[in-house]
C-alpha cells in the first residue's frame, strides 16, 4: 500500500513540475508510462495499412496452431513405437532363437523414433515462439 501511494505522489509530482516547468517533461518521462503522455503524435487510421503496419503485432494463434499440427507428429512416433514392439512380439513368437537380435533391432528402431521426436518438439517450440 505504501508504494502505491508512493507511485501517487510521485505521478502528481510529475503533472505539477509538467505545468510549472514545461522544459523539464523529458526528465520526469521515466516515471510515466507511455500510454498517460499527451505530447504523442496521432496517425491518421490509413497509415498504418499494408507495409506501414506496425511490426510488435504478434499473430499469437497461428504460432499456437502451427505448434499443434507439428505435435500431431508425436503421436506418430508413439504410435511408431507401438508397432515396433508389437511386431517384436510377433517376431519373438515365431522365432525364439533370434529374441537377442530382435531386440537389439528393436532398441535401436525406437532410439530413432524417440529422436524424431525430440526433434518434432523442438520444431514444434521454434513455432509456438516465432513471430
């Protein structure tokens, strides 16, 4: 509560030295936010169309969008994954003698399926956070 009242006085301070001293406005800019000034110039609407549109609007739901269609590809590699241990079993079943090498086989399919979703996630937090 304190710094708030601090924050009062010191705004106030501001608009008083602002009509007692117009030449000290550029010293008390740092204590104001940028949306309270009134020396800021007005555009006209048509300005700011096309390429004169201001380049900090950050179209957030199509990062959000692309992020979710590139996470559509991590379900894949667990559904990959899946298939690779099922046809281990498969494999296993009717050829027991070559359990070790199917194995093998298999751990070295899903180390690939695993990095192909790594990959998939980062891909996926370059989208959610590009602009």
């Amino acid at each position: 509560m304190a710094l708030l009242k601090q924050a009062v006085l010191a705004s106030r301070s501001v608009q008083v030295s602002r009509s007692v001293l117009p030449g000290a406005a550029a010293a008390f800019r740092c204590l104001t936010s940028p949306a309270l000034r009134t020396d800021k110039a007005v555009q006209p609407a048509a300005a700011l169309t096309g390429l004169g549109e201001p380049l900090a609007k950050r179209h957030a739901g199509v990062s959000v969008l692309g992020c979710a269609i590139a996470m559509v590809a991590v379900g894949g590699c667990a559904q990959g994954i899946g298939q690779l241990f099922a046809a281990l079993v498969v494999g296993m079943a009717r050829n027991p003698s070559m359990k070790e090498d199917l194995f093998t086989y298999t751990l070295i399919g899903m180390g690939f399926l695993e990095f192909l979703a790594i990959v998939v996630i980062l891909i996926a937090g370059l989208l959610l956070y590009s602009e």
